[in-house]
C-alpha cells in the first residue's frame, strides 16, 4: 500500500489544499508573466472520476477556474445525462496556466506542469481519469495515436504513483465545432458508469 494509499479523505484533502497553495503562486515557467489566473482544478477531491483538459481558456483564465466556457456547458449537460453533477467529479488540466492566445502547450511548460497534474491523481485517487481531447489523451497515454482511434476504449496506465483507467473522450469544444460528433461523445459518457462501478485498474506493466 502507497504511503497516499494510506492517507485518510482529509488528509489528502488536506494536502490537494496544500498543492493548490503552491500552485497558486507558481513562477517555474513563463505562463506566470501572461495568466491572469492559475486555473488549479475543481470539483470533489475525493472524486472516482476526474476529467484533464488541455489547458485554461479565456475565461477559465479570468475566472480561475476550468471548464466554465461553452465547452464546460456541455461537459456539464453530458454528465447530468449519466446522473452525474460537476461537484461529483474532479476537472483538471493538463497546464494550470493559460497559453497566450491558446497556443499550443510547449515541452517546458508541460513538464514543469505535470508534476502538479500527478500530485492532483495521486491525492484524489480517482479510479477513472477521462481525458478530453487529442493533448490531454497523447500526454497521459504517452502515445501519439490520434483520439478518434482511442476514444471510448479504456487503457491502463501508471500516472505519477497511480495506477488508473485512462478514458479517451473527444474534447467536448470539438463537439460543438462539430455537432454530430456531440452523439459520439455522449456514448463514450454511457460507457462511463460502469467502468467507474467495476474492478479498480490493475498494473499492467
Ligand atoms: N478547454 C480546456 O481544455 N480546458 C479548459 O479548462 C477549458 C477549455
């Protein structure tokens, strides 16, 4: 058992506060000189499910927090369809911190960030980690195949110190780019409850 394994609710909500502090008043990369905001995460810190993004928006940047654009609209409508509300889940992202005019992520600025990212899984301890979108699902999975080819089938994997599912979903703002791909995200979510309801991931490797 994992010392995190071990922690109670509290405590590693406890620590998640903690991680939040620091993260805060994060200055590694230089997304800090441009946000307005770091954009930690929110939701339940002891969630089964938590969602990655790739990176705050505009008005996630403004607000502080993530998913609350047109995007996290409909994220919300998909997870009141499988009886599920935002105070359930976790949502994250990939970079706490907005890129300028929503450029692309560059490789300093992940990998200064993805520590933040596996301290979040490892004190949450969710079962399922369903990643929205073409970055967040290469990042995690480490693989360069493309989210239509993934999406809606589970893949274990090790992220930090956590073993979970890793669930590839199309990034919900490209649904409502293309709103026929809105049904196949909301059959990817069908498939959701019941890998949160089974076996917990097991190490593969
Ligand atoms: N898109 C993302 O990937 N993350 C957000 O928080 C908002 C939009």
């Amino acid at each position: 058992m994992s010392a995190a394994a071990s922690r109670s609710a509290t405590e590693r909500r406890d620590e998640l506060i903690g991680v939040y502090r620091t993260a805060s008043s994060c200055t590694i990369c230089r997304l800090s000189e441009s946000r307005t905001k770091v954009v930690f995460g929110a939701g339940n810190a002891d969630a089964e499910l938590m969602f990655v993004g790739e990176a705050p928006g505009a008005q996630e940047d403004a607000q502080g927090l993530p998913f609350v654009g047109r995007a996290g609209q409909l994220l919300n409508q998909l997870l009141a369809e499988i009886e599920l509300r935002r105070d359930d889940v976790f949502v994250a992202n990939t970079l706490k911190c907005r890129p300028p005019g929503n450029r692309d992520p560059l490789p300093d600025e992940i990998e200064s960030c993805t520590p933040y990212l596996h301290r979040q899984i490892e004190l949450i301890e969710p079962k399922v980690v369903a990643t929205l979108g073409n970055f967040a699902t290469k990042l995690l999975t480490g693989s360069q195949t493309g989210i239509t080819k993934v999406r809606g089938t589970p893949q274990i994997h090790t992220l930090g110190v956590r073993t979970v599912y890793v669930f590839p979903l199309l990034h919900p703002a490209a649904a409502l780019r293309t709103r026929s791909l809105v049904d196949t995200l909301r059959d990817d979510f069908a498939k959701l409850p019941a890998l949160i309801a089974g076996p917990p991931a097991l190490r593969s490797q």
